[in-house]
C-alpha cells in the first residue's frame, strides 16, 4: 500500500493564500453586514459592564436587561442622529468650502510664483515650487471626506439590523458564562483561549469608549470655543477615531484644523490642531496606557498596516475595526495553531514570548469572573 505523501511547504503556502484570499472576497461583498454585526459586538461589550453592576446591585434579570437596552437606545440613537444631520449639513456645505480651498491654493500658488522669480533674480533657476501645491487637490481631499463619513452614517444608521443584534447579544450574556464555564472545566483549550482573549478585547473596547467619549467631548468643546463649523460632527469623528491607536487622532485632527484654517486664519488653526494633540495624544498615550492591564501587542507597522488593509476590504468602517480584527486573527487563528503560531511572534510589538496560557490558568478565571464573560 502507498504511502500518502504530505503536501509540501510551497503547496501549503499557495493554498493558504488562495483560501485567505476567498475569505477576504467573501468579506467584501458582506462588508455591511459584518461591518453591522462588529458594530453590534462593540456596542454589547461596551454596555455589558451596566448590566454586570446592576446585577450586582441585586436587580432583577428583566429590570438589567430593560435598563441597559434603554441606555443603548438612547446613547446609540443620538449618536446616530447627531452625526447623520451632521453629515447631510456638510455634504450642503462642500461647494463653499471647495471655493474657498480653490481660492488658497491660487493664492499660495501666486506667492511660490513671486519666490520663484526671485530666486531667479538671484541666479537660481530650474526651481518649480507650484509643482508640489498642484500635488493637493482640494476636491478629491473633501470627496474623500464625505465619503468617509457618509459610510460611517450608512453603517450607524442601518438601526433596525444593529439593534436586533444587540438584542439577542444581550439575552446570551446571561447564559454565556456557565456555557464557558462547562467547557473550560472539561478542559476546551480553544475555549480557554476564547475566554482569555474575550476579556481583553472586553477591557480594550470598554477603556477606548470612555477614553474615546471623554476625549470627543473636550474637543468638541474646543471646536465651539474656536468657533469651527460642524463642531459636534468633528467631536463624534474623534470618539469614533479614538478606536484607531496611533494615527486616529492624527486624522481626526485634519478636517477641524483645515476648517479653522478657511474661516479664521493659521493662528486659529494652529490652536485647533495644537489642542487636539494634547487632548487626544494624552488620552491616547497616557490614560489608556495605564488605565489597560495589557497592551495590544501589535508592532507599529501592523497597527497602520492593519488600519489600510482592513479600510479596503470592509471600507471605511473597517478602519474601526481594524484593531480586533487583527486581534482574533493573531490570537485565536495563529497562536491558536503550533505550526503558525512564528507568524502571530511577527506580528507582536515585544519579542514574541511563547503564549503562557494553560488550561488551569483558564479554569481558575473562569471560576473567579464568570460574571464578565
């Protein structure tokens, strides 16, 4: 009888990358829902600690569960209201500004030009300053924008499809706990692994809304007080940007500062911007740095990778949710996996210890908090 003869690596690789690729078309064509489904996820993770502590507080199952969907409700549905008023008022508001970004670039444009023949004056030539402020395009950059946000108000105004999600998400956390519980105590490592993760991906979603909500309030308070256009809308930008690390408050920064820069001049926008990277540099580099028992163990690289990759297969939304995708493909797909596990290390912002999680370790967390699954 012959032997079956093991693919080899090469193969492996080839049919790995075809099958990831499928999966990331599949993906694409159901952006929306997955877009609405994650959307839904954070919700839950982020109202789940009210439902905990009314529990805690001796409240009647019925009477926690009423509470948190009421609170989800009303935060999600002002929320939503807010930024889709916003986003129509903007999508009016394009032609004046376009003009106007039209009318400074002639006139920076005009002024390279007057130091260009100077320096020609001088004896250098050969110099083209205006070539590098053709480069920016004004239309495309507010094209861009609005269709950013209007992808963001498309995903948070499909209400119906969230909010039944949210429903039933809500009803299984009552019962999820034992469900983990039985199955770590037979000792389901991946169950172990799910749990653990659970948790952390838990306190990242929960610390980066209340970091997030904090921060989009202080700048939104700014923006009133420079008298920027579409303050609340730029508020709601950084909160929903505030689950972007490293580069989301950089591109929150952009569109308030160059409104400020239209409307009141480089002073104006020189103090937008210089506040919005001490509100949100702070937040982001200080307070949820501390206020995290764990990092995201993530290299640099991979967090603005993530943030482009994810963006192209779900859409702008993706960028969002760029973190935790990449987050359960590092930790519960490769990790998970021995012969895989060298390319989760890759991705580690440390060096990339072996994975310290055993089935005890698992046993005895499940045990003392169940309550938080």
């Amino acid at each position: 009888m012959t032997e079956a003869r093991p693919f080899s690596f090469t193969l492996r690789v080839f049919i790995g990358i075809a099958a990831f690729g499928l999966t990331l078309y599949f993906m694409s064509q159901a952006a929306n829902l997955i877009n609405q489904l994650m959307l839904s996820i954070i919700i839950m993770l982020s109202a789940s600690p009210l439902l905990h502590w009314l529990q805690r507080k001796k409240a009647p199952d019925w009477l926690a569960y009423v509470i948190t969907l009421l609170a989800i409700v009303i935060v999600f549905g002002v929320l939503v209201i807010m930024l889709v008023v916003a986003v129509d008022r903007l999508a009016d508001s394009i032609p004046v500004y376009q003009a106007q970004l039209d009318s400074a670039v002639e006139s920076l444009e005009r002024v390279l030009g007057d130091i260009e023949s100077f320096l020609a004056d001088a004896g250098i030539t050969g110099v083209d300053l205006s070539d590098e402020v053709r480069l920016f395009n004004p239309a495309a950059t507010l094209d861009w924008l609005l269709h950013f946000l209007g992808s963001l108000a498309n995903v948070f105004s499909n209400a119906i499809v969230v909010g039944l999600i949210v429903i039933f998400l809500l009803i299984d956390v009552f019962s999820i706990p034992q469900k983990v519980a039985a199955e770590i105590r037979a000792g389901n490592s991946y169950v172990i692994r799910i749990f653990n993760f659970g948790g952390e991906i838990r306190q990242y979603v929960y610390i980066t809304t209340i970091v997030g909500l904090v921060t989009g309030v202080l700048d939104t308070i700014l923006f009133l007080a420079m008298g920027v256009d579409f303050a609340v809308l730029w508020g709601i930008l950084a909160f929903l940007l505030s689950y972007v690390p490293t580069i989301g408050f950089w591109l929150a920064a952009i569109p308030p500062t160059l409104l400020a820069l239209l409307e009141s001049g480089p002073g104006s926008a020189l103090v937008v911007f210089l506040g919005i990277v001490i509100i949100n540099g702070f937040a982001e580099n200080v307070i949820k740095p501390r206020s995290m028992r764990t990092g995201l163990n993530l290299s640099p690289f991979v967090v603005v990778f993530s943030v482009i990759f994810w963006s192209a297969v779900l859409g702008p939304f993706g960028a969002i949710l760029s973190i935790p995708m990449t987050l359960i493909i590092k930790e519960l797909v490769l990790e998970a996996d021995d012969q895989n596990r060298w390319m989760a290390r890759f991705l580690s912002g440390s060096e990339g210890e072996e994975p310290s999680t055993t089935a005890n370790e698992g046993t005895t967390a499940a045990s003392s908090d169940q309550s938080n699954v």
